[in-house]
C-alpha cells in the first residue's frame, strides 16, 4: 500500500514537471512567462535544473534577458549547459559585454570548464564589439584549453574574424582545422565573398570540391555573387553545371543567384531565360532581374519591371531600390534618380544604409556632389559603404583634399575595408600626397589587407604616381598574384617617368605570363613610348595591338601615336597618320598635334591644329593658351594678342598654375608671383640668392613663352616667380641639406622652370622631383631624366 503511494506520488510530480515544460514550450508573452514562473515556485520546481533551464532559454527568446540573468544568478548551481544558455542569450540580445563578463565569471568564479559551445557563444557575442581584442582573447583561452581547432569553435572563429575583415586570421584558423565539414566551408567563401575577396572565394570552393567536401545550395548560392563580380562567365556555367549534377538547379536561390551571374556577366537574354525558369519568383529575384536590367543600361525594361511589381500590390524592400538606382549607367537619369529619391523618402526606404548609399553614388557619378554631401549628412545611420562611397565621389570628382578630410574622419568610427583604402590611396595618387599614402601602407599592414590584390595594385599606382618609382617597382616584385590592371599600374609609372624602355620590357612580360592586355595596357606603352621618344616601338605597339589583337583603337590611341610622331619632330608623319585614321579625328588627336607643334615651334601646322581644335571644343581654354604661346614664341605677338583676346570675349579663364609641396605631414601649395605664405620674405630672399648663383652658372631666363609683348626685363621678372621655383626655394628653407624635394605642378611645367630647376638641383646638389601635368622629371647634378623631351 505504501509502495502504491509513492509510485502514485512520483507519477505526479513527473506530470506536473512535463506539464510545465509543455506550458514553457508554448509561452509567447513575457506576462506569460512570468505568471509560468510564479506557478513553477508555487509548486516547488524552483530549483529543478532542467525547468530552470527552459525557462532562462524562454525569457531570452522574449527579449527579457535580465529576468533571465536574475534567475540564473539565483540558482544555487547552475551547471555549464545553463551557463551557455545565458551567454548564448546575452549574445542575441545585443549585450556582448554582459555575454563576456560571464564567461570570465564562468572561468573565475566556478570550477566549471568551458566546452565548445561555452566558447561557440562567447565568441558570437564578441562579434558585437567594435573591434577584435575580446574575441582574439577567447581564441587565445580556446587554444590553451584544446578547443581552438575544433569544427563547431572553428567554423565561429572564421566567421568572427571575417566580420573585422581579418582576413588572413580567419584564413590561418580554417587551415590550421584538422577536418572541416560543408557548414565550415560555406562560412568561409561567405566571409570571403563579403570582404570582397571574389577570386580567393572561388579559389576556396574549387579547393572544397576537389577534396571531396559535399557542397549544399547554400554553398552555391553564396558563391555565385563572387562570380558575378568577376564576371567570369567560364566559372559561372562551372558552378551551374555543378548545380545541375547535384540536383540545385531547381533551387530558387541558386536560381536567383545564376540571373544575377548571366546579367553581370552582359548576358541578358539568357538571365532572363533563368528568371522565366522560376516558377513563382519572390521578391528577391525580381530584385535580381531588375538590378540585371539596370546594370546593362536597360532602365526602361528594370523600371517596367518596377511598376510591374508595384502592379501586384508586392510591397519593394532596399534591395529593389539599390537594383534600380543607375549607378552603372548614371548620364542622363538624374531626373530618374531623383524620382527614385522622392519614392524612397515617402515609402520610408530613404533611411536604409544601402539605399543612401546607392543614391549617393549615383549622385556623385552625375557631379552633383552637393546633393550627394546632403544625403550623406542626413543618412540616420552611416555604414562603411556609406563613408566609400561618399569618400570615392570626392576622389573621382577631384576634390581629393576633402576626400581625406573625410576619411580621417571616418577612422574615428569605422576601421577601411579594402574598398576604403584603395579609394584613398587613389586620392593620394592624384593629390601627390606621398606622406599620407605611407601612412596608410602602414594601416593597410596593420589590418592585414596585404593579401588583397586591388589593395597592393592601389598601392603600386599610388608610390608610382607620387614619384616613388622604385618603391612601387619593389612591392610589384613582391606580389604573389598579378592581373591585367596590376601590370597596367606598373607600366603606367614607368611611362609616367619617362622609362619607355622599362615599360616595353614589362609590357612584353606581361605577355609572357599569358594575361591578355587591355585597351589601357596598351595605352599604357603607348605613353610610355611617347615620352621616351621610342618612335618605331610605339609603331609597332600600335601595330601589334591592331592585326595581332584585334583591338579597335579608341580617341586616346590614336592621339598617343601622333602624340609618338610629333614629339619626334615627324610632324608630317603625324598628319599623315591623321588623314589616314579610319574615324574622325576628335580634339584629344588634334590637341596631340598642336602640343608637338609648339615643341617644334611649327606655326603653319599650329594654324591648322588649332583651327580644327577651335571648331570641335571651342571652349577649351587651353588650346587658345597653347595658339598664344606658340605664336609668342615665334615673336608674333599682335597675334598672339589676339588669340588671347578672343578667348577673353568668350569668358574663358585659363586654370591657374600652382604648384604643391609636402613638408612632413603638411602641404603647402604657391601660385605664380605668391606672397601669402608666412615664410614669403625668406623664400623670395632664398629665391634671390639661387638666381644670383644661377647666373653665375650660365643659365639664361627663357621668356620665349612669355605671354605679353612687354620688356625683356620684366618678362624675367614674371618666369622668374613661378610657383614652382617658389616651392623649390621653400623647400630649400625649410628640409635639411641633400634631403630630396618633391613638387607637384598642375600644369606642364614651362621651358624656364625646367631649365632652372635643372641649374638648382647641380647648385644645391639637391635630388628635385617634379610631377607635371604630363610626367615625372627627376633632376640631379643639372641633368633632368626626361632628357629635355617632354
């Protein structure tokens, strides 16, 4: 009878125990839950572990996690799976700090060890940081406790690093893990694809299929936008092959992701065959399509199928919006931009990070600068692709100075991506600025971005392009990987210093290597050529690119050829060359002609250059300077008068030459006959005392180019306060003797300047590079490597 009793008794509890497991399960309300949690006090499973356990777990899914804390903490022994429940808890709740604390209080307090899910969850959490240091510590206790290369921990580290773009740490955690499964692999070509890391995602997944690792249509899904991207159009019929073979092809997502690849790639009829494939499209593939019309200036096909969606009643996410935005093909649809604008602004979409983003590059890309600025400003939240995008709309309108105002701005809240740095090191590039470029090759080190091709082609461009050729050469060498636009940076540099024989050399390795070139390799040389006076290697360049590569020379070709020839002094050859062009010849060929007329001091076929020049860009004012200072040099000054006088009646102001200079951190930049600098008595004392040691040289004012009929003394006077020879002057005042100077002209710096720089660098035994408008000179002991033909 007393056994009965207890049996009974046991069978009670035991329903009453299930009962509130079953009433926990079905909890929705926190008022729910806590009326729950009253009952299971009353009832005495106040410490029933398992209960207990449910219940921490349900008050976290409710957004309630200090009721969950609080009854953690009130629990006489919580044992390690309640604890990963609350860390795991604190994580989805958005307090990191809370989720680490614990652990530490876990690791300190208790004689509890973490396991894999302890560390799973902690790390999770740590991702919720603004930087890396919790999560590095607790991969540095998960290593010492053995856990470091285990799958689950793993898979979460690679993911954790991949969200600071650590890229090479999450690298070195996926390869140092002794198996790997497919959910591994899947959150390694994700972090990839998501730091823009295309090519090595489509490295890695070929790696995943080769070593027999089975792939999901998640596997394939993500991958496909890396593809795309790269728009290679071989590896995208791989992956559906693939898809094919392993049953995904009806998936939508892999569907979706193959409509995306086929327009990307400029295949539209064939996107919209995979689009008609789907069924019943969601949203997310009509986004597809519509951004795949839209990417390949099909904007009134992607705004009919706008409409049309609208049409169904489906309600549009930010994703449409950004698909929509003509950001590829922006000229001629401001109009549609701002409509765009206005839609988002009333549908409430305007706020969404990607949609300002979007807007805001658009905006940039059609010049208006202020409108994009005013969005920006007004975004509610600023992403890091919000900064990109607005620092990269200053550097490609040229306004690089507010560019990096703006980008040290944003350091205070954001850490680059690889975007970021090879928008600023483009800046730096165009501004010259080689003090701030070195600084961010030392961020770029810091941040591990070195792996990152377009990171280090940026960086070859930019110490190339701020006159540090051999630094650039060197990282160059160093790079493991090299693609058409790697080499094209490089043979660029050496034709912006005048090496033409280098860059042929280079150029002809780069064929070699088997990368095919570009339309902008071969411009590349052509410069190149031009500069160093290779007549019959730039005809053959030209020659090679036409029969043996097929390609179909644009404007600038051609203007580098007659470019080639008339630098030469093969003047008629270059206007043979131009009758015989199979277009057109527009103003960039005519403007070549007219340059080398004024080397050559040609003014029948100046005439001729510039009467072509003035009917084709009538409101270029630099072809009525270039006319005026021919003529001025030929002494013809009633004509040159009157060239200049026309181009005075059409309002037409010529562009002021200035000239920078980098003094440790700050730029300092004079115009011609400048007395604004604080220093403006001692640059003209040091200027003085230079013109009085030139003479004592040998050298001679060169006033031919002087724009104005007046006295040969005065004429010195104005050549002999241009903005270069002040900035040089400056530079000797203020760096330490044998320190190398380093200036930027806007405009091609003029005969007088060359042949005085050339005297001061042999007076001062200074090393002086130059950048111009047209290339790099490098004077030393009064011998220019231009070779005075430029």
């Amino acid at each position: 009878m007393i056994s009965r009793n207890i049996s009974s008794s046991c069978s009670y509890a035991h329903r009453d125990r299930n009962l509130f497991l079953s009433i926990l399960k079905k909890a929705t309300t926190l008022s729910h839950l806590t009326q729950t949690h009253a009952q299971i006090i009353l009832n005495g499973y106040q410490n029933d572990l398992v209960i207990i356990t449910k219940l921490t777990h349900k008050f976290s899914d409710l957004k309630a996690i200090r009721h969950a804390r609080d009854l953690v903490f009130s629990f006489p022994k919580p044992d390690l799976f309640l604890f990963n429940v609350l860390i795991k808890g604190f994580a989805a709740n958005a307090s990191p700090l809370s989720s680490v604390s614990l652990y530490t209080h876990l690791r300190k307090n208790t004689t509890l060890s973490p396991d894999k899910y302890t560390y799973a969850f902690a790390v999770s959490a740590a991702s919720g940081f603004n930087d890396e240091k919790h999560g590095a510590l607790l991969h540095a206790h998960s290593v010492i406790d053995g856990l470091g290369s285990n799958l689950y921990v793993g898979s979460i580290l690679v993911d954790f690093y991949f969200k600071f773009s650590r890229v090479g740490y999450a690298l070195k955690v996926f390869d140092e893990m002794p198996e790997k499964d497919t959910v591994v692999w899947n959150t390694m070509v994700s972090g990839l694809v998501r730091n823009c890391y295309n090519a090595d995602a489509v490295r890695v997944f070929r790696d995943m299929v080769a070593g027999g690792t089975g792939f999901d249509s998640t596997t394939l899904a993500t991958l496909l936008p890396a593809v795309a991207e790269l728009q290679e159009l071989k590896a995208g019929t791989w992956v559906q092959c693939l898809a094919v073979k392993a049953g995904f092809h009806d998936d939508v997502h892999v569907l979706t992701g193959l409509v995306s690849l086929y327009s990307k790639c400029g295949e539209l009829e064939t996107a919209r065959r995979v689009f008609g494939m789907i069924g019943e499209p969601d949203l997310i593939c009509y986004n597809a399509m519509i951004a795949g019309y839209t990417c390949n200036n099909e904007t009134v096909l992607a705004v009919g199928l706008f409409k049309e969606l609208l049409g169904y009643g489906k309600k549009v996410n930010s994703s449409t919006i950004v698909g929509l935005v003509p950001v590829s093909f922006p000229f001629g649809h401001l109009q549609l931009s701002g409509c765009l604008q206005s839609f988002c602004v009333k549908s409430g979409i305007v706020s969404h990070p990607s949609v300002s983003t979007a807007l805001v590059t658009v905006y940039c890309r059609l010049n208006e600068i202020d409108s994009a600025r005013q969005l920006f400003d007004e975004s509610a939240k600023r992403t890091l692709a919000s900064w990109n995008a607005m620092i990269s709309g200053y550097t490609q309108n040229g306004h690089t100075d507010t560019a990096i105002s703006l980008f040290r701005e944003m350091m205070s809240e954001f850490s680059p991506n690889p975007t970021t740095v090879t928008t600023i090191l483009s800046a730096c590039a165009q501004l010259g600025a080689l003090s701030l470029g070195k600084w961010v090759h030392g961020l770029i080190k810091s941040k591990n971005l070195e792996s990152n091709i377009y990171v280090l082609t940026a960086l070859v461009d930019m110490y190339a392009k701020c006159g540090s050729i051999v630094e650039a050469r060197q990282l160059f060498d160093m790079m493991p990987e090299k693609n058409v636009v790697t080499w094209n940076a490089m043979i660029s540099g050496y034709g912006l210093h005048g090496d033409g024989h280098e860059a042929m050399k280079l150029f002809n390795d780069m064929l070699d290597s088997g990368i095919p070139p570009s339309g902008v390799s071969f411009l590349s040389v052509l410069y190149a050529c031009s500069h160093a006076g290779l007549v019959r290697e730039g005809d053959d360049i030209f020659h090679r690119m036409v029969h043996n590569h097929k390609f179909v020379p644009l404007a600038e070709h051609y203007a580098c050829m007659v470019d080639i020839f008339g630098r030469a002094g093969q003047l008629e050859k270059a206007l043979e060359f131009i009758k015989k062009m199979p277009v057109e010849p527009g103003s960039a060929v005519w403007g070549a002609l007219l340059g080398a007329c004024k080397i050559h001091k040609d003014t029948k076929l100046a005439r001729l250059a510039s009467e072509k020049l003035l009917e084709l860009d009538p409101d270029n004012t630099g072809y009525y300077v270039l006319l005026s200072n021919i003529l001025s040099a030929d002494g013809n000054f009633p004509k040159a008068a009157s060239v200049r006088q026309v181009a005075k009646h059409r309002n037409l102001a010529k562009t002021p030459g200035c000239t920078l200079l980098e003094i440790g951190d700050t730029q300092h930049v004079f115009t011609c006959g400048d007395r604004s600098h604080p220093q403006a008595t001692a640059i003209y004392k040091m200027l003085d005392k230079l013109t009085g040691k030139m003479r004592e040289a040998g050298f001679q004012t060169e006033t031919g180019t002087a724009l104005h009929d007046v006295e040969e003394e005065e004429k010195e006077l104005m050549m002999n306060v241009h903005s270069e020879k002040l900035a040089i002057a400056f530079a000797l005042i203020s760096t330490a003797p044998g320190t190398e100077i380093r200036i930027i002209k806007n405009l091609r710096v003029c005969l007088d300047c060359h042949n005085a720089t050339k005297f001061i660098s042999m007076i001062t035994q200074r090393v002086i590079v130059v950048r111009d408008a047209n290339r790099f000179h490098h004077f030393k002991d009064g011998v220019c490597s231009c070779g005075d033909y430029w």
